[in-house]
C-alpha cells in the first residue's frame, strides 16, 4: 500500500499576550514580538496528526512534513510540530523571502511543493492566521498547486483517493468529496490542537534536523526579491485606536447614563436595531 | 479588447435577503466611479439569477455580466472562480471587489492567483489615491493595525471587502442597466469536488462573534449574581454577553463566551464593557469593536483609555440604569 504524504503548512505569529505594548495608543512593537505557532496552523497540524494516527492503526504508512516560510527564528515552531509528531520539518528561510504577500508566499511554499514533494496527497493549511488573518494562502497554494481545495473544514475523512469534508460556511452545512491530491483549510473552531507532551519538545530539540531552505535552492532568481515582486504594496500602517473620542462621563450614575442616551443614543439604537425614544419628548432618535 | 476603467462587484447572492454584501459594494463602486470614470458592473453566475440581476441593476450597477446555466446550479467555487477568471481576461476591468463572506473569501484568492494580481483581504474602507488607484484599507493583527495597500501594477486591483462596511443606495425600481448573457464557455475544466450535501441551516443564536451588540462583564460586576444583569441587558438590546477570563474560571459564566486570545475574538458595531480593567489578551480581541462604552471606577484603566465613551462609575449600578433607561425608552 503506497504511503500517503501530507504536507501542514505552519506560520509562526507574534505572540500577543507577550507583545510590548503602547497602552496610549493602542499600538503593538511588532518587532519586538516573541514568536509563536499561529493557533490556526496549531488545529492545522491537529488535523493532520489524527489522519496520520487513525491511518496508524490500520497499519498505513503515512508521513506528515511541517513546512513553514519565515525567519530563522520560525525553526521554534517546527520543532515543537516535530514533538507534536511530524516527522519532518522545513523551514523556508531566505531575507530575499521577507515582505511577501499572499500571492508570492503561495508562490515560495508551491515552489518548495512541486521540488520536493511533488507527490504529496494532501496539504492542510490553517484558514488564518492571527496576525494578517487574509485567510488567502491557503487557496492561493492551491491555485499554484493546481489542485483543488476547500477551506473552512471542521472534518476530514480520507477515502482511497479521496477526501470526504465538512464545513459550516455562510449559514450552509456541507459535505463535499474532493478528489486527492487535494488541499484542505481548518476552521478556526475545528480540531481543538493537543499540548506539547515536555518530553517530546526536548527530544525535538535535541535533534536538530530542520531543513533550511533559501530562495537559491527552490531555483528562485537572483534578482528575485519578495518585497519587490509582490503585486501588491503596503502604503502605510497606523493604530485605529488613537482615532478614538475618549469622552469621559463622571458623576452620579443616573446623569451619565441619560447623556450616554443623549449623545450616542443614535449609535445604540441603530446597533440593537430598534428605535428609542429621547428622554424629554418622547420623540424617536 | 483593450483595458477598461470599469469596476466589477462579483454577485454573491446565497442567502440573500441577509445577504446584502454585494449591494453595498455596488454603492461604493458607484461612489468610486464618479472619481475615476468607467462603468459599474455586477456579474452574476447560477441558474435562474433573474431576480438578482434586477436587484442589482435597482442598487447601482450599470452593467450586469450573466452566466446562467443549469449546470451552475450549485455555488461551486471551481466553476465561479474558473468563470471569474475568463471573464475578467476577457472584459478587463480595473478594479474587482468580492463580498468577504467565507464564499467570496474562497474564491477571490483562486481568481487572483489565476490573473497574477494582488489581492488585499476583508477592506474596511476603500478610497481613489492621486494616481486614480484604489487604496484597499484593511485591518490585520485582529484590527490592532490598519493597512493602507495599493495594486501599483497588476490589474485588475482586488479587494475583498467585510460586510456591513458600506451603506446600500436605496431600491430604484426605475434604474436601467445593461444585461450582457454569456454561454457556459466549452473548455469548462472537470470538478474536482463533488459537492454530496448542502443544507441551508442558520444558526439560530446569532453567536457573540456575529452580534451587533456585545456586553462583556468582568470581575468589577462584583459577584456572580450581579454578573447575571448583564443577560437582562443583553435581552432588551438583542445582544450577546461575553465574558473575561477571571470571570470563565471563577465559573460566573461558560468557557463558550470567553472573549481573549484564548477565546473569540468579536466585532460588534457596540460593545459594552463593565468593570473591566482591559488585560492585553482581553483587548486584542475587542479592537475591531466600532464603538465602545466602557465602566469602571477606575478611569485610567486601560480598557477606559481605548473606549470611546468611559463612564467613570460603578459597573454594576451602571448596568442597572441602562436596564431602566433602555425600558423606559422602548415602552410604547
């Protein structure tokens, strides 16, 4: 029985509780950030595991890579997929790699792909992460794979050749059959992840076996540059919460609440859909 | 055909009447259009489509592309981005807007791949820079920062854009529009997917990351019992109640609500935030909260800092008056 390869792509994401944090304005120093595995990639690499479990104990060969773009530090992450139990980790490291956007990044990881595990039957990918939250990679992996995909899954069961998939998307309940090699994306709710076993993490550390790859070794041009080459451009990045009022409202609790009414009663009414009346007059807001 | 200025709003019409994404688009573009000249234009795939084409000609668009085909019956998201994809090379529109709905989610990425176009996630806000090109304005790290992004080259420029964000033009049932009906074309690929069951099921709690109104109470609601108030509250505005950690683990309410990093992020158009002093988990998920009133007796209080309008008071007593003044106002 042939082996089935599956591919979890993983990124790794600030982690917010750790961020240093600007409580004036509301602003994160990203380039401060500690690293860790985006939670969506976490259900991701979930998913996979249990197909590589449940197919274990029907003696199936399965072999799961954990594949990853970004820098050096990202190795953190493959590691601890590792003692999740992958067996193998990539990471696709190169500076000529930094600042690409969605459609680049699908193009690096399918470059990777279609070198080296051309044969892979299924990808998995997160369906956002939880800093750009695009939710585009893992379509846009697809497209550059050729292959068909579903996003938002909530189960997978492979069937020969096949994927049988659920979802829950825009109020509809689905169930689809989706031909291999084929690629899924995790719902944000879906596949609950299980904890680092410490024994395992250590064990992964202690093996020091992540693959590095640069842009060189996927056959990537000299005069590639990711930044450069993306189509599209960030102009500019600003924190939303210094826009805000700030209105302060003290004094006895009855008076704050009639000027909350008087002066954003508007707001309020619209949001909770149902008109209000203004205090005095009995009038309609 | 040679390049166009038009700008394109893909019909996304499951579920619609809830489903009013794409008329709102339709109102942008046609706000847009005015500063960079070029025709809006809807385009519309399935089977039976009529009713959707004369919607969207009633809400602005000049242009209605069409392929109807009982072979497009199902909203498959092979066959629609394949049909996107030809139909923009075909017409070349400038600009390609999708409702980002999980449909338009899916299918805007396979369709910018497809064109080798850029592609910019869930906008928030869409403005003409000088050059004439469309700046995409969208949030990223859960709405702590918001992008300015541009297209500089490619075409067309692409967005998909969050529901509720723009305000549709009102119905006019005299509005005229171009209808252009194109045949399925031949070199349709074979489906990859089968799609074996699909079940209209709205769900009938609307869930707190969906909820216009959000009330979240933390540990200055002073005990379980007084927390409770908050469910009063929420019934008579049609909100959720949410909760922050210190108030899931000392059991005032089920994991289910808790709202952090742990917990469900929410972007309700109101949040209510009593005695809560606004840990970093707790507030990187509420920053996509459109306007927010926070309660507590402490006014420097991060949670207080980030609000809109902070109420300096005590949040259980806080609460009961906006039970009262809300009864008041609502009684006939």
């Amino acid at each position: 029985m042939k082996m089935l390869k599956i591919i979890v792509c993983l990124k790794q994401v600030p982690m917010v509780s750790e961020l240093p944090w600007n409580s004036k304005t509301g602003t994160l120093k990203r380039e401060l950030a500690q690293g860790m595995m985006d939670p969506c990639s976490r259900r991701a690499l979930e998913a996979g595991l249990q197909i590589k479990e449940s197919r274990d104990r029907k003696g199936m060969e399965t072999h799961v890579t954990a594949l990853s773009m970004g820098p050096a530090m990202a190795e953190e992450i493959l590691h601890q997929a590792k003692a999740l139990g992958a067996d193998r980790g990539v990471l696709l490291s190169d500076r000529r790699m930094a600042g690409a956007d969605t459609f680049l990044t699908s193009l690096i990881l399918g470059k990777y792909i279609k070198k080296e595990i051309p044969d892979a039957d299924l990808v998995i990918c997160g369906s956002q992460t939880s800093d750009s939250e695009t939710a585009q990679v893992g379509p846009q992996l697809a497209g550059e794979l050729s292959i068909p995909a579903i996003g938002y899954a909530i189960d997978i069961q492979l069937q020969g050749q096949k994927a049988r998939v659920r979802r829950y998307v825009d109020d509809f309940q689905e169930t689809f059959e989706m031909d291999l090699p084929g690629l899924v994306t995790i719902d944000q709710g879906a596949y609950t992840p299980r904890y680092t076993a410490l024994g395992g993490l250590q064990d992964a550390f202690d093996e020091p076996d992540i693959s590095m790859v640069d842009a060189h070794m996927l056959g990537l041009g000299h005069d590639f540059n990711a930044l450069k080459d993306s189509p599209t451009r960030i102009i500019d990045v600003y924190s939303p919460t210094t826009q805000k009022e700030n209105k302060v409202l003290k004094g006895a609790v009855k008076n704050v609440v009639d000027q909350l009414f008087e002066e954003y009663g508007k707001v309020i009414s619209h949001a909770m859909g149902k008109d209000l009346k203004t205090h005095d007059h009995g009038e309609v807001i | 055909m040679t390049k166009t200025k038009d700008i394109w709003v893909l019909g996304d019409y499951r579920n619609y009447f809830q489903n009013r994404v794409t008329l709102q688009i339709l109102a942008r573009a046609t706000d847009l259009a005015t500063r960079t000249g070029g025709c809006v234009c809807a385009v519309v795939f399935g089977e039976k489509v009529d009713e959707y084409v004369r919607e969207y000609i009633a809400h602005g668009a000049e242009r209605v592309y069409v392929v109807d085909d009982p072979g497009l019956k199902n909203y498959s998201i092979e066959n629609y981005s394949f049909l996107l994809a030809w139909l923009v090379e075909k017409f070349k529109p400038e600009t390609l807007l999708v409702g980002a709905t999980r449909f338009g989610q899916e299918i805007a990425p396979r369709v910018a791949k497809e064109l080798k176009t850029g592609l910019t996630a869930d906008c928030i806000d869409l403005e003409i820079d000088e050059k004439g090109g469309l700046v995409q304005i969208a949030p990223s790290f859960g709405g702590n920062l918001i992008a300015r992004i541009i297209t500089p080259e490619k075409r067309p420029q692409m967005a998909t854009i969050r529901p509720g964000t723009f305000h549709e033009l009102a119905h006019d049932n005299g509005a005229r529009g171009e209808i252009i009906h194109l045949p399925l074309p031949e070199h349709m690929p074979k489906e990859k997917i089968l799609c074996i069951k699909s079940e209209y099921k709205p769900s009938k709690i609307k869930g707190i990351e969906k909820a216009d109104i959000v009330i979240i109470g933390g540990r200055g609601m002073g005990s379980k019992g007084k927390f409770k108030k908050l469910f009063e509250l929420a019934d008579l505005m049609n909100a959720e109640v949410g909760a922050t950690r210190p108030v899931v683990y000392a059991n005032w309410i089920g994991h289910d609500s808790l709202v952090g990093q742990a917990g469900k992020p929410i972007k309700p158009k109101v949040l209510f935030s009593f005695g809560i002093s606004g840990a970093i988990q707790h507030t990187a998920a509420i920053v996509d909260a459109d306007f927010i009133v926070a309660i507590n007796k402490n006014p420097n209080a991060v949670m207080m800092k980030m609000a809109d309008v902070a109420i300096v008071a005590d949040a259980n007593q806080v609460c009961s008056a906006i039970i009262r003044a809300i009864k008041e106002k609502i009684r006939d």
